[in-house]
C-alpha cells in the first residue's frame, strides 16, 4: 500500500494524514510506504537542472509576461545559479550564506521584493538568518509567480489547481482539466510520482485530499496510475471528501479513482484492504463510494467498532524525506510565520470539537461533531514516541478546538515527565484560560495558540453561538500574552444581518487588541455559508436566502446567499486586509480607520479604551476552592534574611527569582511545607491551604489576599489550577 499526499499544501511539515494512516497500518501488521508530491515537485522543479528546463520551456513559448515577470527571465542566469543554494538554506543544510543573503546582493530580486522597506525595522540588526530565510521565501514566490504565469497555471506553494476544484459542484470542469494536454509543471509531478513505482508496484495508492488545492494534483496522478499501472486501486479520502463529496452522485470520478471513503479513514482503509484482496471473505465496505453497472454506489456495512481517539498508534513518519522540508516565511510577523516555518509533529488532543455549536461552523460532520479525548498519558506516550522516531521535538496540535483541561493534563504531564517540548495548538478563547494555566501552558512548552475571535461584537458573537464575549476574549488573551504566548485570531466579516457600524466597530476592536499586545497576528475571511453548518441548514433563523449554486452531482458544500439586511460585505475585503496587515506590523494604531478604505464608512462607536478598560484590575478569583489546587514547577526556596518582624524567602526557578518577605511563622510553613507544592506531587488544595494560614496568622482569607506578601507570592510564583 501506498499512501501519497498530493500537491501542495505544505513545504515546511508533512501534512499529517498519511503519518496516522501508516501508523495504523503498522500496528496492524500492514505495511504501508509514504511520500509527499508536494515535496518531490517542488524539489524537482527547484534545482538547477529543473530551472533551465523552465526557461527553457518559458523562451520557447508565446507568453505575454507583465514587466517584473520579464525582467527575471532576462536575468535566468542569477536563478538558475542560487536556487540551490537558496533550497540547502531552507533546508537547514547550509547557514553561512545568510550573511551574503542579507546583504541583498546575492539574490536576484522581482516583483515581490517591493514589498521591502527597511529589513532592520522588522529584524533588528543581528537577526541574519531570518533575514535571509524572509527574503529567500521571497525569491521562490517570485519563480512560483512566474511559473504560473506560464508553464505551470496551476502551480502555488500551497495549492495546486485550487480554481479548479472551488465550488465544483459539477465534475465536468475538472474533467475537462484533466484530459487537456499536461502541462509543463503537470509532466514533472508524473515523473515524481513514477518514482515511487520504480521498485516495486504498490497494490493499492490512497490519497489524502485535505483541501480543494489538492484535488487535482490527486486525480491527475491517478489518471497516470490508471494508464499505466491499471491493476493497483486507487483510493481517495480526506478534507475535501469529508466536507464536498458527501451527496456524490457523478460516475465520471471513478474514471480516475476506484474508491473515495468519508470521515476517519482507518476503519475505511482497513475494511478496503482486506476486501481487494479478498473479496469474498470480506465483502463489507465502511463509509466507501465506489461505482457499480456504472452508477455511483456508496457502502457503509457494519465492520465492527471504530478506531477510537484514544485507541490509536502514534502517527509514523518513516519514509517521508522529513530532513528536506523548508522554512520558508512569507511576513516577518512572529506569530504569522508559524505554519511555515519549522517542522512539527502533529498530533490531535481530541477528536472533534467539545463545543460544537457554532453556526457558521460544520458541526454537522464527524470531524468536527464526534468529540473525544486521549488521556494525557498516552498523549505524552504518542509525543516521545514521534521524537525517538523523528528528532523532532515542536508538535503543532491541529485541534478544532482543543479542550483546556485536557491542554492542563497535557501540560502537568509533560513537565512531570521532563519533557522538553515546544508545541501550539488551536482554541476557544474561553474563560477557563485563566492566567494561572497559561502560565502552566507556558512552563511546558506551549509557545502559541490560535483561536476563532469571528467578529468583535457580543450581537453577533451571541447569534454566532460562540459562547464567548469581547471582554472575555480580552482577558483570556492577556493572560496568554502576559505568559509570553504567542496569540493568532481568526476574524470574520459578512456574517448574516451584519451591519456597516458592526463591520467598522469590528475592526476598531481588533486594532485596540493588537495596540494593547492581546493577539500578534490575524486574518480576515468572508462568512461562506456551507451545506453542514446551522446557518445552511437552517438560513432563515439567520434571515439569509439561499440562492445556488445548482448541485450537479459532484462537489456540494459552499453556498451562494443574499443578506438582505445586512451590508455589502465584499467591498471591506481590501481595505480589512489593509488595516491588518499594518497592525501585524505594529503599524497604523493611530490612523482613522477611513484611512483604510476609498469609501465613506461610518465612524467607530466604540470607546477607544473600550479593551484597555477590559484588562484592567482583574481580580484573583478565589469562589470553588475545593475545585482548585496551589503549585510549582522546579522552585528552589531559600531563606536569605530575618527581621524582628518578617522572613525573606528566595523564591527561583527557570523564568526568574523572587524575593518575599513572610511573617515568621508563614515562612517556616513555607520552607517545611515546599515539596508539597510541587506539581510532581499534585501541589496544595487550595482549601488546605486556606485553613492553614488561617491558622497560623488568625486572619481570615479576604484578608489574607490583602497582604502584600500573599499578592507576591501568587503573582510571582504560584500557580492556582483547577483539577
């Protein structure tokens, strides 16, 4: 069996669907080969040899190439010479060349370069090698422009053919696509994908299809397979079948696949081996299209129970080329350069999401609707496997929303473990995030959330169903930015009945969050409404209409709709990214927001102090203390001086030392009392704790929380947990 992730969808990391699948299969005994054509295209094409022939290719052709775009095909030399210099430094295999890269005379420089102002305002002077990667990123999505402006029309760093496969709700486009004459950049993903033939023909080849920039990469692979290799089965699974192929009813397809399974493929992948293989003795099929006396015939037999969350292997990445990976930013923004920068293991903390009740969301759908959940101990168990397997020690948790106790257990473990980490995840931005667990967080290794704040205004985060309020959202992420936690908000704008003054009030939020340092980095999309979500099954709850696209049998998700009493929500598209772009560069905070668009919108209503208000003076919490326990991580405790009256404790540990001064029974408790505090240990009951300073001082607790070396010692060095 072979399992292959089509182009593109990351240069930076391996997209993780064939890394679980392989997994599985080898903890059932199958054996199962990998491999990214993403990867292999890019590489192919991005050498020295591969570059003449594009050129080449371009010179020979009649292409009308805007000035830029000409200017590098005059200058092919310079490319053709550094390219493989450029690739070895994204790849980490040679680092010396920043400095000659840094100084902006060694690469040829075209269109995207004038985005440059000053590379030390966003750099500093002694950042070399981000400087270098910043403008090596640069120097590729200037040939990845040219190439699809000529022998590749389908080419992207992460998407291929996207166009195509948006909004199909007919097979005929693609079909037409595919049996058009290959181009160029088409004839080098079919050599790249013989490779992987050479040795010894796979049986069976599934792809993962996560997004519609994959789709046609998939297909145009399988038609090859099927022309020349017409006795191996071809499957198809993924993102995109889960969320566009679910009405399937066009045959035309299954010229080009033999079969495509929805949701989870394990169980899918399982039940088709053993039935290709034999199928007489396993005739049932699992969540399976597949065409029979030519019409399309969908299978999803009783097989057993499903592979559940917690019952899996660690996903296995043997046999991906995970040392030629790139990292490659295309903004210098910190937060924004994550998904491309750096290799990650990944892994999920839960199946699904826990909250489920977003109306734009598909909540309709397994992957998103079934939710469950590892214990962290086998969590941990899957992470030291993937280091011992890969050397790699980042994990990006590619959660819908990864629940925040289960985010503490995974915390609490790896630091009871030693485990050095580093890992990011996505969220909700729920009040369970109090300071303290970001500090948890933090302490074990988590350097980054992403969450869904949609839209800055409570009207519509209520009609939403978020379950969360701008104030909140405010609190929650100074507590992550006061941890030194990284914070990515995905906006929204369009949603049903949203009104000019929302859109632009909107924004003003967004700007005072990033001014205060609450979030770092963003990106505004559309409302789309979709088959699965609240909205499209039920729109006039949400006073839209729908009105297309008509279904023809092939893709059906993405809907057309009117707002009739909302804006026009298209024509804010530019000037919100305008404004976006400025303040995920410390830029523009005090610009009008007019600034931003050529045309009249209205003012902001909301009070320009409105979050600043949000953040301040929150109080420490103390209601359910039995729920709650007092702890440390690695905390050494020293006494460093008496007076008549106090007892000064040195407090250290990895992120700073502390100095409180402690009535002299306190600080005796404290010094006989610091073991239990650790997290190793499960730290103090609050209660217990309360009970016992009572105790010892006759003060009673809202007093005690008065106290300026108790505010001292819970700001600097205690962690309150709830458990």
């Amino acid at each position: 069996m072979l399992l292959l992730i089509p182009p593109l969808t990351q240069l930076n990391t391996p997209y993780p669907a064939t890394a679980y699948l392989k997994g599985f299969l080898d903890a059932q005994g199958i054996e199962a080969q990998q491999g990214d054509l993403g990867l292999d295209l890019f590489l192919k094409v991005f050498t020295s040899d591969g570059l003449t022939s594009v050129f080449n290719e371009i010179e020979q052709g009649e292409f009308q190439l805007e000035e830029g775009l000409t200017e590098m095909v005059l200058n092919k030399r310079s490319y053709i010479s550094s390219v493989e210099t450029v690739i070895r430094f994204l790849q980490h295999k040679e680092t010396t060349i920043a400095f000659r890269i840094s100084k902006r005379s060694y690469l040829p420089e075209g269109p995207r370069f004038e985005v440059i102002e000053d590379l030390a305002w966003y750099f500093g002077t002694n950042s070399i090698q981000d400087q270098a990667r910043y403008l090596c990123s640069l120097y590729l999505e200037d040939l990845v422009d040219l190439i699809a402006a000529t022998v590749g029309p389908y080419f992207g760093v992460s998407k291929y053919a996207e166009r195509i496969a948006r909004t199909a709700t007919s097979f005929g486009p693609i079909d037409q696509a595919l049996e058009a004459p290959a181009n160029y950049i088409d004839t080098q993903l079919i050599e790249v994908a013989k490779t992987y033939f050479e040795n010894d023909v796979p049986h069976i080849v599934g792809f993962t299809v996560p997004f519609g920039g994959n789709l046609y990469g998939a297909l145009k692979v399988a038609q090859w397979i099927k022309k020349d290799h017409p006795n191996t089965k071809v499957l198809l699974g993924g993102g995109y079948a889960n969320t566009e192929l679910r009405d399937l009813s066009d045959a035309r397809v299954f010229n080009y696949v033999d079969y495509i399974t929805l949701d989870d493929g394990e169980g899918p992948i399982l039940a088709l081996k053993n039935h290709i293989e034999d199928p007489v003795a396993h005739p049932n099929l699992k969540r399976t299209f597949l065409r029979e006396a030519g019409k399309v015939v969908y299978k999803n037999d009783v097989i057993g129970g499903e592979f559940g969350h917690s019952t899996l292997p660690a996903p296995s990445y043997k046999g991906l080329r995970t040392a030629d990976y790139l990292s490659m930013f295309d903004m210098p923004n910190p937060m924004h350069r994550m998904w491309n920068d750096g290799r990650w293991n990944k892994l999920t903390i839960a199946h699904g999401c826990y909250w489920k009740k977003c109306s734009f969301c598909d909540v309709s759908l397994d992957y998103i609707g079934r939710f469950e959940q590892s214990p962290a101990k086998e969590l941990v168990d899957k992470m030291e496997a993937l280091i011992a397997e890969t050397g790699e020690t980042g994990f990006h948790f590619v959660d819908e929303a990864a629940p925040p106790l289960a985010m503490r257990d995974l915390a609490l473990e790896i630091l009871k473990r030693g485990l050095q980490v580093t890992w990011w995840t996505n969220i909700r931005f729920e009040k369970t995030f109090t300071p303290d667990l970001c500090k948890l967080l933090a302490a074990s290794g988590c350097i980054a959330v992403t969450g869904g704040l949609e839209v800055a205004s409570d009207r519509l985060l209520k009609l939403m169903e978020k379950g969360v309020t701008v104030e909140q959202v405010a609190r929650v992420c100074k507590g992550f930015r006061d941890s030194g936690i990284l914070v990515h908000a995905y906006l929204m704008y369009g949603f049903p009945t949203e009104t000019d003054q929302e859109t632009v009030d909107s924004l003003d939020v967004v700007r005072q969050l990033f001014e205060e340092g609450l979030i770092h980095s963003g990106f505004w999309h559309q409302f789309a409404m979709t088959v699965h979500s609240p909205v499209g099954m039920n729109p006039e709850k949400y006073q839209v209409e729908r009105i297309g696209p008509t279904f023809e049998g092939f893709a059906n998700n993405d809907l057309y709709h009117k707002d009739p009493t909302g804006a026009d929500h298209q024509k804010y598209s530019e000037g919100l990214s305008k404004a976006l772009y400025n303040y995920m560069h410390d830029n523009g905070f005090d610009l009008d927001l007019r600034e931003f668009f050529d045309f009249k919108i209205p003012r902001t209503t909301v009070s320009p102090h409105l979050i600043r208000k949000s953040i301040k003076g929150i109080p420490d919490e103390l209601e359910n203390s039995a729920f709650f326990r007092l702890m440390w991580n690695e905390v050494g405790v020293q006494e460093v001086e008496k007076t008549a009256n106090t007892t000064t404790l040195l407090f250290v540990s990895s992120t700073g030392s502390s100095l409180i001064a402690f009535p002299h029974v306190l600080a005796n408790w404290m010094m006989e009392n610091q073991a239990e505090f650790d997290l190793r240990q499960g730290g103090m009951a609050l209660e217990k704790c309360l009970a016992q300073v009572e105790s010892l001082t006759s003060l009673k607790w809202d007093a005690v929380v008065t106290q300026q070396w108790w505010r001292k010692w819970r700001n600097e060095v205690i962690w309150r947990i709830r458990v």
